[in-house]
C-alpha cells in the first residue's frame, strides 16, 4: 500500500493530486523551487523539500534533486502531474530504481509514446522529413517532440519562415521541457482537436473513458475543453476508440493516458499520445463520476480495474482561467491576487487571494468545471459562474471564457463551428470592450466620495457649485449632488439609489442596478451582474516622471531577454514590424517589434538580463520623426 506520495510538480495538479490523498488517507511531500516558497501546494501539502534554484531547468527539471527528495522526505511513490517530467522515460526509471513507486506508465511505454515522432513511427505515421520539405507541403506545423501545452508550437506558412520559427519552437521547448527536439508535420485547417482518455492495469483490462473536444485554442493552447466531444457520430466515436485501444495496447500501457486526433472532413488523424493525465481531466471525471488520480494510485498498487466502467451521463465543459492582458497582446501577467472566487463550479486552483503570480510558470491560475444534464445547461451555467465571478488582481481572459461559451459557433450545436479555428475567426467580437463601463466609472467616483464622507445623506449642495470631476483611464466622470439628487453629465437617465465606500446602487433607465467596487491603489475593481470592469484612477495633476518618450519599446511583462536579432544595434535603420528582440516570460517566449520605420537610437536590452514590467528596452525614433 501506499502511505505517502511526493507530486513532482507544483500549482493546481499539484493541489489536485493532493486532494485525493487526502480522501484516501496518503500523506503528501511537496517540492518547490525558491519562487514557489509561499505557494498554494507547498501550503497544503504535509510536508515540503526545497529545490534550490527558480526556473523550471533548476529545479522541477532536475529529476536527481526530485528523487532525492522524496527519499529525504520518506515518501514511497512519485506522482509527476502534467508537464515537466511527467513524459521522461530517464526519470521514470530513476524513481523505480530509487525503490519507489512510479505512479504512472511503465518508462518504456513512455519511451514508445512520449516521443511524438515515435509514437507516429509506432502507429505507421511517420513525420516529415526536414531535408525533404518543399513548397508544396505547406503550411506546416513545428512542434515539439516532448511535452504539450501549446509550447514549442508554431505554424509555417512560408518556406523561408521555416528556420527562424525551428530555432525559436527549439529555444521555447528546451525551457519548458529540457527537450529541444522538433519535428514538422503537415498543418491541417479546419480541424477538430479530439481526444479520447484511456486507462489501463497491469493485468490487462483497458478502459476507454469516452471523448473530449479541445478545439478551442489560443496560440495552441487550450482554453475551453468538453466531454463528450459533440457531434461527432456513433461511427467517428467508434473508430477513435478502436485506435485509442489499440495505442495502450501495443505498448502494454498502464495507467492513465489520452490518445489524441485532429478529425477533419470526417476522418480521424493520429497526432500524438500523452502518457500522463491532461489538465482537462475533470471534465472526465464529472460525465463518468469517477476520481482519475484515485484510480491512478489503485492502478500504481496493482489493483485490477473492473471489466467495465461506470456509464457516461450528461456533459461537463472546463473553462482554463489565465492570467493574460488581451489588451496587451495576451501577454501573461504577474502581480498579486486579491480576490479569485467562482460559485457554483468546482474549481481546481494553483493560486489563493494573496499570493502572487510570478514570471516562471505557466500563466493559469484555475480551472472552472460544471456538470450538466445536457450542454446547453453547461455551458449556460459555466459563462454564468464566471460572468459573476470576483477576479481581482493581474488581468485574466475571463471575459473570453463568458463570450466564448454563448458565441452560436459554440452554443448552436446545428450551426457550430468547433474548429481549431474558431479564435481565428471571432476574436475580434470576443474581445470588444464590455458594455457599461461609464456606468462603471460613475459608480467608482461615487464609491471614492462616500469613502471620503462616509454615507450619502446630506451631501447635496443647495446651491450651484463646479461638479466633482474624476478620472478613470478613458473615463472622465462630472457629477454634482443637489436637492434633485444625482446629476451626472452624459448620464441623464441615472439616478442615485444608494452609495457606500464599497457599494452602490444606480437607477438606471428605470431598473437598479448594483456596482461592488473595490480599489487597491490605483487600479479599482467595479463588479457588475454582467461582469468587471478594471479602472486604473489618475491623479489630477500628471507626474513628470511618468511621461515616456515617443518611440519607446517597454517590456509588457517581467521576463529575461533571450535574444536580440542578427543585425539590430544601435543606429541601424529598421522597418515597422520587424522583430527585434524576444523576451521570455511564463515559459513562452514573445516577440518585441519596431511600431514603425526609422531608426533605432537606443537599445537598453542585453541578452540574459532580467527586466521588469516597464522597463525600457529601446528606442525607436520614426521616420515621420526624423523628417
């Protein structure tokens, strides 16, 4: 039996794989780098080893320090999550030859599947060839051989494109997995991403745990998944569940994996095989009623599962909550978390209110999951839970989960379009700005008033005076309290029911309406039964000092930079749109481009220096401006 189980991972798998010792009485060791000291799973689990060191190659990387670790801790079994190791043969292994129990695949299933490329050998699918690559192949699609999550991933769509986008799939892959390896596939348009969970003992029973629908992704990463994968018919589903079974069994898996397709045009093409459990999980486990990583721990024992599993019943859908800017290009976004709750789903979180999202790790602060008699309900009372969610601190894609899940490419199951496409195509109209944020503002001014005057009562002026003016980023806010109550320029229809420091309530056209308003320093959180608005409130008077020069490149989020283009110095002449220079932040690696031609005055960013949110990195002078 096992008594204690290490999680050589960190965040949300790391809590979620804990939750169930817990249930079945395992103790937990955790492991943490020195920029996850104060983290969620270190706080829960029973005990914890440090890992000295903060990036991913020092630390979650180095499966030495791990094994050494679970040994000093007294744990018996190493569950490994998702990512970093979790798909390394050499690590499996080490922890069976430490003596302790693996719980997952054995390391030459593994080695059979983890690898992309020899997982397509195995199913008679081999990869392009490099040096065999022509026009007539693209586009093209890079990704890496190890590991998931969208990293390393890139789309060719010209062939002189293709060795610049390899080195950068390489260097982003290398980061994430200590796995430089690529390989190039065709690229198919119009797919659907399709998976199908699988779970196998070690005395022959393999179980197909239905299908799940991951085709709406961003940058190929995964932001709303589904079970049962809808639409598909009984034939497709047949057929994927065949070659599902048929992957586990010719590597005599054991354990839980998903065999993952792209269908298109009807038919079903092999992508890869994931030898571990998804991030999308729960959405499994919701239509199944089923607990994976118990199942996965009983496997790690050798029980034997039953002939059968439990049949499906409704439909469930995981929305992944991010911490990224869409106004800033979706970079990922650092800062304190100050309040993150979601009624109604259950939420598999990595972070708490208080703690901060650094610059290390993937940008996912949770994951909300519903389950529902049918997908309609689902999806309904998922946008719902997050619409009313209270989300304070970095900037998420909240608002995208909301808009995604009632867009009719997704809502109309007759009319849908669930495609690998479908950000492509409606991005724009996810991401218009919510509705009502002057109503917003107006409610924030008079929050700041009643925090200065404590309640509303006799605050009105009988006599004319200059209206209170308030600015929050675009809004400017003119109001005066009278005899009459609230006149609010631009706002005629408005009228004041009630206002406290964190609360108020506005007639508006008729019906009242309630703002909860919350301010940390600058940036002010107005909550809305439609969703938040976040206002960043500006002084009266501007600071000098915070005047920025035209033409200067600021770093969008705290990263390192990794590189700076062949040919880019000082002085050098270069065009709107052209690459100068990559930052890596959260694992990913983003580009930094010149916003117009002219010539470069100023280049601050050194290769492996560290930069904070706002930093310059350089200075472009336009050729408008130099004329």
């Amino acid at each position: 039996m096992i008594e204690s189980v290490l999680v050589a991972n960190r965040g949300e798998i790391a809590c979620r794989v804990f939750r169930t010792c817990r249930d079945l009485g395992i103790a937990t060791v955790a492991v943490f780098s020195d920029a996850d000291a104060g983290a969620l799973h270190v706080r829960e689990a029973d005990s914890a080893v440090r890992l000295p060191g903060a990036t991913p190659a020092e630390t979650y990387l180095r499966g030495d320090l791990i094994v050494k670790a679970a040994l000093a801790a007294g744990a018996d079994a190493v569950h490994p999550g998702y990512g970093f190791l979790s798909e390394n043969a050499d690590f499996a292994r080490a922890v069976t030859g430490a003596g302790l129990v693996w719980i997952g695949p054995p390391a030459e299933a593994i080695e059979a599947m983890a690898s992309k490329t020899r997982a397509k050998h195995l199913m008679g699918l081999p990869p392009l060839d490099l040096a065999d690559v022509t026009e007539a192949d693209l586009p093209l699609l890079i990704k890496a051989t190890s590991g998931g999550g969208g990293r390393g991933m890139r789309i060719v769509r010209q062939l002189k494109a293709l060795e610049g986008e390899l080195s950068a799939a390489r260097a982003e892959a290398l980061s994430a997995f200590g796995d430089g390896d690529v390989f190039v596939e065709p690229y198919i348009e119009g797919g659907r991403h399709v998976e199908v969970q699988v779970l196998a003992d070690a005395h022959g029973t393999v179980w197909v745990l239905g299908t799940r629908d991951c085709s709406l992704q961003r940058r190929h990463q995964k932001v709303i998944e589904e079970a049962p994968a809808p639409g598909l018919g009984q034939d497709l589903t047949d057929g994927l569940h065949t070659l599902a079974v048929r992957a586990a069994k010719a590597t005599e898996y054991r354990g839980a994996g998903t065999v993952e397709f792209l269908v298109a045009d009807g038919r079903a093409h092999f992508l890869e095989m994931n030898t571990r459990l998804q991030v999308e999980h729960p959405v499994t486990e919701a239509v199944f009623g089923i607990d994976l990583v118990a199942l996965q721990l009983r496997i790690a024992e050798g029980e034997a599962l039953p002939a059968a599993p439990p049949a499906p019943r409704g439909h469930a859908i995981e929305a992944r909550l991010y911490a990224e800017d869409p106004a800033a290009d979706w970079a990922p976004q650092t800062g304190t978390i100050r309040q993150l709750a979601v009624d109604g789903v259950r939420l598999d979180q990595g972070y708490a209110c208080g703690d901060t999202v650094g610059v290390h790790y993937d940008p996912m602060l949770a994951k909300a999951v519903v389950h529902a008699p049918t997908r309609a309900e689902a999806a309904r009372k998922l946008a719902r839970a997050l619409e009313r969610a209270r989300i304070h601190g970095p900037a998420t894609n909240r608002d995208l989960l909301v808009r995604s899940l009632r867009h009719p490419d997704f809502a109309d199951l007759d009319a849908a379009r669930l495609d690998t496409g479908f950000y492509d195509r409606n991005l724009p109209e996810l991401t218009a700005p919510l509705p009502g944020a002057h109503h917003a503002a107006l409610a924030a001014a008079l929050a700041d008033a009643a925090s200065r005057r404590g309640r509303f009562g006799g605050g009105w002026r009988n006599v004319p005076s200059q209206p209170q003016v308030k600015r929050y980023g675009e809004h400017e806010v003119r109001y005066r309290l009278t005899r009459r109550g609230l006149e609010a320029d631009g706002h005629p229809q408005v009228r004041l029911d009630s206002a406290e420091p964190g609360r108020v309530r506005l007639e508006i056209d008729g019906a009242v309406r309630e703002f909860t308003v919350d301010r940390y320093g600058d940036t002010v959180h107005v909550d809305t039964a439609s969703g938040c608005h976040t206002l960043t409130a500006h002084p009266r008077f501007t600071d000098p000092s915070d005047l920025v020069a035209p033409g200067s490149l600021l770093a969008p989020m705290p990263g390192v930079v990794v590189r700076v283009a062949d040919g880019v110095e000082e002085g050098c002449r270069v065009r709107a749109g052209q690459p100068l220079l990559w930052l890596e932040a959260m694992k990913m690696e983003h580009r930094v481009i010149a916003p117009a031609s002219g010539t470069l005055t100023a280049l601050h960013a050194v290769p492996g220096r560290q930069v904070e949110v706002g930093a310059l990195l350089a200075v472009v002078v336009s050729e408008a401006e130099e004329a």
